[in-house]
C-alpha cells in the first residue's frame, strides 16, 4: 500500500475489543471498543456502536459513538447527532450537529493547542 492511499485503512468491528497502546499511521474506523493510549496518523472514524476510553491523538475525527478521555486532535473534529462524549478535547475546528451530548471542555487557541499536544507527547 502506498503512503498517499487515502482511505479507512483499519476497522475494529462490532463486538471487538481491544485494551493497551494503538498506533495507526492511516486511517481507522472504530465500531467495537477500545480502551488505552490511541495515536491515529490521519482519519479516526467512532461508528455509532464504537466506544473508546483513554487518551487518543489523531489528525481529524469523526464521532458518532462514544468517547470517554483526552481527544487531540490536530485539525477538525465532527461530532455527529449520535455522539456521547466526556472529554478535554484539544482542536483547531470543531463541528457539532443538533443532538451531542458533549461533557467536559473544548480548547481551541493555536497556542493553547500547541501546549497541550506537546505536553500530551511528554506525558
């Protein structure tokens, strides 16, 4: 596979679960559960069955399940009407349909973002 495919490169399906440290240079789509440390290179799709807990860092996100943790993500997070999130989320764009349950807090500042992802690598 070339490094400029675009695309879901990875899917965790329903019913799966998964606990530990996860790192995906492309781009993955979660339906199943995933507990723990989540780096994602490119794309994290959370289906509506998905759910993760823990800290994830990814390029863009989008949320139609459930989120437990510290999200950063670099550019645009998407959270679709179906979302249930409790997180610190750190991003540059945020999008939030009609219907999210959003608890927690949302930092948007360029330097603030740059702080909180450095410290998040040293952590």
């Amino acid at each position: 596979m070339e490094k400029n495919q675009t695309g879901i490169n990875n899917i965790i399906g329903e019913g799966t679960q998964i606990s530990g440290k996860i790192f995906v240079p492309g781009s993955i789509r979660v339906d199943g559960h995933i507990d723990g440390e989540i780096t994602i290179g490119e794309m994290l799709t959370v289906g509506k069955s998905g759910n993760l807990k823990g800290n994830i860092n990814t390029k863009d996100a989008i949320i139609g399940g459930v989120v437990d943790g510290k999200l950063f993500v670099k550019n645009k997070v998407e959270l679709q009407k179906t979302a249930k999130v409790s997180i610190d989320l750190v991003c540059k764009y945020l999008v939030v349909e009609e219907g999210v349950i959003f608890d927690g807090t949302c930092s948007m500042s360029k330097q603030e973002f740059q702080d909180k992802i450095a410290k998040n690598k040293t952590e």
